[in-house]
C-alpha cells in the first residue's frame, strides 16, 4: 500500500508519524519484514557531517551613510577576501578563500588556519566580524573606504549556498608512495601506511535514496542545524556510474546543492576545518527525511554499511595525475571496523566524516518530525538519475594561439 | 615500583652531559626515552617515562631540580579539547599507543592522558584543532 507526502505530513501534524533513523531502520525492516515496515514507517531520518569545500554564504550587508559600491573594489570579511561581482553591497564568502598573507604551502606543509569558513562559523555563533573594503567610488556611490564591525543579525540577508554537498559515496585515500602527502582526504602516511575515507555510510542522505526517488528541487532538510532546502543537483553530479544489485553506487556519484538561512544555524554545525598542506574548508551538517511512500524506498533506507562499496584510490599519483583506477574495494562495515585489506596488506582507517555527528543529526531530524515542527516536502523535480545520460567530464585543454 | 611519565627542561649548559645516564646509575630507574628534541636555543626536552622505587625516583627527581633541570607531568602538556572533537576518528590511525582511541559500537572517540606519549603526530592530522601540545 503506496502512501503520499499530503498523508504522511497529515500524520506529522496529529503527531502520528512513526520516525526512525536510517540506523534504526535496518534492524527494524529486518525484524517487521519490508513489507511491514513500509506500512508502518512513515519517514526515515538521513545524517552526514563531513568537509564539504564548495560551500560558502552570500551577504546583503545594507548600504552605509554616504553609500559605497562593493562591486569592482575590494571587500573583506576579517582579512578574508569575498567576491563582490554583484550590485553594490551584495557579496559572496568561499569557505576554502583564506587570507591574502596566509603563507599557503610556501613553509610545506601549510597550516591554513583560517579562512572563509571560519568566518562562517563566528558569524553563526553570532560573533562580531571586521568589515573592510575599498571601492573606486561614483557618483551615486561616492564613498571610497568603509571600516567596520558586523554581525550576522546587522545584515538583511545571509543565506549558506553549497554547491557541492552530501557526495553520494566516495573515494577511499591512500598513499602508494615513500614519503608522507597532504591531501583534501587528510595526511596519508607511505606505503599505505593509512587509509581515510570519508561518508557516513548507512546513514548517509543519499545512500539511502540511492536512485533519487525522493529527494529532489526544493526538499526541505536539515542544514547546519538550521533549515534548508536542496536547490537542485550539486556540481559534478554523476549518476551514471557503476551500482550494486541495490542501487548504490561504488563510486562518488550524486551530489547536492543546497542553501538556507544562515541566521537560523548554528555553529555547532557548521565548522571550520583546515587540512594541513591543503587548505581550509567547512564541515556541514545536512540531513534529509526521506518519505516512505512504497516497499522500495523503505528498502533503500535500510541499506546496511556492508552493502555500501567504496573503491580504494592511490592519492600519491592516480588521483593527481588524474589516472582512472581502484586498487581495491571494500565496505563501510570494513572501515569502521579500523582496519582493511588492501592488495594482501592490512591497513588502520581513519573517518574524515563524523558517524556519531550524523546519528545526532538524524536523530534531531526525528525529533523534529516527531514534535509536528518539520514537515516533508513534494519536490519539484526529481534529481537526474541514472538514464539521465549526465556524464562527468574532465577538463579537454585547448591550446590558446597567441595573436599575431 | 612506581611508574611515571614526564617532561624534562633541560637548560643550555646541561645539554652535554650525561644525566640519564646518571638516573639509571646512581638511582636504579628504568628509564624510557619517548621524545627528545634540542631546541634551536639549544635547550633539551626529554619526554620520559621512568620505573623505579620511590625512593629511587624521589632521590632522582632531587638531583633533577639540584642541576637545574625543570620537572613537570606529562598530562599537563597535552589537551583534547572535546567540544572541538567532532569525533570524525581522522586520529585513530596515527597515533601509536591508542591515546586516542574510538569505541567502534558508536563511533564515539575518546582521549586517555595517561597513554599519550606527546609524539604530537595528531596535531597535523586534527582538521579541528582538537590536540594541542603545550611546549
């Protein structure tokens, strides 16, 4: 028996809903059988928290007394620099932007202790920052310097927009070579010496909708302990690649974008990170309810960590060189268990994806279905699934002629 | 037998003589050398981690402080900030003596000071900047 999102938010609203985690749904649909389950669960609650670099926040700052044109000038956001190719006080924070002086990899490895989404986090935990800019002044804008403290709750819009979140699966980093390298998936020792991975696995938002039968334009989630709503399929979204019996993917494949009011999160959530010798990024905090309209999506939600494939990468010179190329397989099971195999050697693993903080995040999510405080969404247009033709292509280099 | 770990300060004009040695002989400690670093000042740091009697180690901490050397805890130097931990595990894999260490059931990290060997290889590795070292 199907149900719809109108009849399961009906039910939210009575406070009938019956909510579980996508951890407590494997057990539960093996005990219920799925037949069952899907009569009786109405959502399962998604949790991830995890690095995620394409994100950054967009700003509408108000206008000063006399007025200044952001756009064509310079703008910072304590020394952190900001894209200000909009009208005159809207601009745009990159989590991974850092500090014109920051070193980089000039004394290697790098630190990159601050930057874009450490910003983020202050001004979410509701923190003074300093704003500075320089502009070329005009007539209708003739102020040329501004210099000021701001805080979120002095601005008129500050909204989280990530392009790139939630990767459905992905790689897991090791280092095939003699000396230690730093990279975006951590600090990876020789001679396979580590392996990192980084996604929650069984509780992950969309490996648990693996075909994207629910999630889609405008579902409403769980973003950065506030509320947001995924815009539309993230950058480098590749839905074509190889999938097991059950749907997953074995390799990085969906992606979201997603964006919400920043004013309503909360810094717990949304965290600066900085890998050494890589640079800074932002650990979000996304989670989605997924509505259990029919036994398949109910089977998808309880997809357990051993059925999710991941492919073991050498980040020592496959991935920069950009050659194609697993060196092995293994399960989520595998890596939280501390340790896998890999080409005859065992090896320790490390998480880069928080599994307790994306159990609290599907948890909080629960409760809030629970107390009639979030209701489902019908979206607008599924995400391009698997026949979608969508492909992710490298980048084809053309030569530019030099004119004459 | 008594067990403990410490840090040892060793001033500039220490630095060329035999001191441990002079622990293991004249006060019949066991000593375990964990870390050890000259300073561009040319001042030493030892991390340690000695046995012995009590009297032994008492007699010896006395010769320490006599010669000048500066004596402190190895838990001083050392702290997990655990509202910075997001308890991702990104640690587990490096550090050596299971300091830092996960409960696999849930997935909760946790950081036993008394296992810590200040190898300070968690610093880098910390995304979160959840070890500090205090030297």
């Amino acid at each position: 028996m199907a149900k719809t999102i109108e009849e399961i938010n009906e039910k939210i609203k009575k406070g009938k809903a019956v909510v579980l985690t996508a951890e407590e749904i494997i057990d539960y649909a093996a005990e219920k059988g799925v037949k069952r389950a899907a009569q009786e669960v109405d959502v399962v609650t998604t949790g991830t928290f995890g690095p995620m670099c394409s994100s950054g926040a967009y700003f509408n700052v108000g206008h000063s007394k006399p007025r200044i044109k952001l756009g064509g000038g310079k703008t910072y956001l304590n020394e952190i620099p900001v894209y200000t190719g909009f009208a005159a006080v809207d601009f745009f924070l990159g989590a991974t932007a850092m500090p014109e002086d920051d070193p980089r990899n000039k004394i290697f490895p790098g630190k990159f202790a601050y930057g874009g989404a450490y910003v983020i986090e202050e001004l979410v935990a509701g923190k003074d920052v300093r704003l500075t800019a320089t502009a070329y002044g005009t007539d209708c804008y003739p102020r040329k310097a501004l210099e000021t403290y701001i805080s979120l709750k002095d601005m008129n819009e500050a909204v989280l927009l990530n392009i790139r979140n939630a990767y459905q699966n992905y790689n897991v980093a090791v280092n095939l070579s003699e000396k230690v390298i730093y990279t975006y998936m951590g600090v990876l020792q020789p001679k396979m010496g580590n392996a990192n991975y980084c996604n929650a696995g069984q509780l992950s938002p969309l490996l648990n909708d693996p075909l994207y039968k629910t999630i889609g334009i405008g579902t409403r989630i769980f973003l950065g302990g506030g509320i947001g709503y995924v815009v539309g399929n993230g950058t480098q979204h590749n839905p074509g690649v190889k999938r097991t019996e059950g749907g997953v993917p074995k390799t990085p494949s969906g992606t979201l974008c997603v964006t919400g009011d920043l004013k309503m999160m909360r810094p717990k959530w949304l965290r600066g990170t900085s890998f050494t010798g890589y640079g800074v990024t932002l650990t979000v905090g996304i989670g989605i309810p997924i509505p259990i309209l029919d036994e398949e999506i109910l089977r998808y939600t309880a997809v357990r960590d051993e059925e999710i494939l991941a492919q073991v990468v050498d980040y020592s010179d496959s991935y920069p060189q950009c050659i194609p190329g697993s060196i092995g397989e293994v399960n989520y099971k595998q890596l939280k268990s501390g340790r896998i195999t890999v080409q005859g050697k065992e090896i320790p693993t490390s998480g880069l994806s928080s599994y307790l903080k994306a159990r609290e995040i599907a948890q909080i999510l629960k409760e809030w279905v629970e107390a009639g405080k979030f209701f489902l969404t019908q979206p607008v247009e599924l995400l391009p699934s698997v026949n979608s033709g969508i492909a992710f292509k490298a980048l084809k280099e053309r030569p530019i002629k030099k004119k004459e | 037998m008594q067990k403990k770990r410490i840090v040892l300060n060793y001033p500039q004009h220490l630095v060329d003589q035999p001191v441990i040695s002079k622990l293991v002989k004249d006060y019949d400690l066991i000593v375990n050398i964990m870390r050890a670093r000259i300073t561009p000042k040319e001042e030493g740091r030892l991390v340690l981690e000695l046995i012995g009697k009590r009297a032994g180690m008492e007699a010896g901490f006395k010769y320490l402080s006599e010669i000048g050397v500066e004596i402190q805890p190895l838990a001083q130097d050392v702290k997990w900030h655990e509202d910075r931990c997001t308890h991702c595990t990104a640690c587990i894999s490096v550090c050596p003596t299971k300091a830092l260490d996960v409960e696999r059931t849930n997935m909760e990290v946790s950081f036993k000071r008394d296992k810590c060997i200040a190898c300070e290889l968690c610093i880098p590795v910390c995304p979160y900047q959840a070890m500090e070292i205090l030297f």
